[in-house]
C-alpha cells in the first residue's frame, strides 16, 4: 500500500469519504533512485551506502557528478508540485553533502552516513499530496540554476579564501 495515497474527504452531507490515488510513476522513480543512490549496496555489519560515495571518489568530477544526481531528484520533486520551501530544504541537504563531500575521504565518508537523497525521500513524501499541480519545467530549471549559481559563487569564494589563507601562510600574495 506504500505507493498509493489515501485521504479522507468530508462530504456536504458530514459522511466521511476516503479517495484512493492510483501510485504515481515519478514517485516511484524517485524512491527507486534515491534508494540506488544512498543505500543500495549492504555492508557487513548491515550498513547501508549506495553509489553517492563511491562516485564521489573518482578525483575531480566525482562530488560534481554525485550533486547533480541528486539534484535531478530535487527537480523531480518539483515536478509533483512540492511547496517550494520544501525544495529549498531539498536543495540544502544537497549542498550540504556537496560542500562536505569534497573533502578528500573524509567528505565521501560524510556521504555514507548523510545521505542527503534518503533525507530528501523522507521530505517528499512527508508533503506530497497527489491533487496538488505540478509545475511547469522551465521555471523550475530557471528556480534551480539560480539556486546553482548562488551555491557556485559561494563554493568558489569559500575555496578562493581558503587558498588565500593557505598562501599567505607561505608569505604569497
């Protein structure tokens, strides 16, 4: 009964009438990638990790790539219509696991143990409600590359002052 939502709707009459939605195949999709994202694989022990991590080893595009994974789940959620402070929360649990997983080892740890996409998961289907319209594709493009460019210019400014420092260290101006 997990893919199907249920509601309760009260009637002129005061009788109690519940609606059944049929599943929802994005919804669905979302559960799937989310899983195949952040616990796919067990470990001995019972742990669980996915492909996040282990994407986010390969040196310099991995931690790129892994964002953008699940960043495309972000967008999925859009696309069901979630309010858009959800997705604003969606989209810090992201940057979160961005900023930290790139830290060599340590950040791919982080997100073994973060797993911003189950964090996620457990958001949209806390606030999605089927009668709810979706939105259209291009302003959530538009809303998502602002928000992207916002995450940029802060990543790039924090590694220019964490450079800066390093070298002035080192007496380089």
């Amino acid at each position: 009964m997990r893919n199907e939502r249920i509601s309760t709707v009260t009637t002129a009459t005061g009788s109690a009438q519940r609606i059944v939605y049929p599943p929802n195949r994005r919804l669905q999709h979302i559960r799937f990638f989310s899983n195949l994202l952040d616990q796919c694989i067990t470990l001995p022990g019972g742990f669980r990790i996915g492909i996040d991590p282990i994407i986010g080893l390969i040196p310099g595009i991995g931690d790129v790539l892994s964002a953008v994974l699940s960043l495309y789940l972000v967008y999925q959620a859009a696309l069901l219509g979630l309010p858009k402070r959800i997705l604003a929360r969606m989209l810090g649990n992201v940057a979160i696991e961005g900023l930290v997983g790139t830290f060599p080892v340590l950040g791919d740890l982080f997100d073994a143990v973060w797993k911003a996409n189950m964090r996620n998961l457990r958001l949209i289907e806390m606030h999605y409600a089927p009668a709810n319209l979706g939105r259209s594709k291009g302003k959530i493009l538009l809303w998502i590359f602002g928000v992207l460019a916002a995450f940029l210019a802060a990543y790039l400014t924090a590694v220019y002052l964490v450079l800066r420092g390093i070298l002035s260290l080192f007496g380089i101006h």
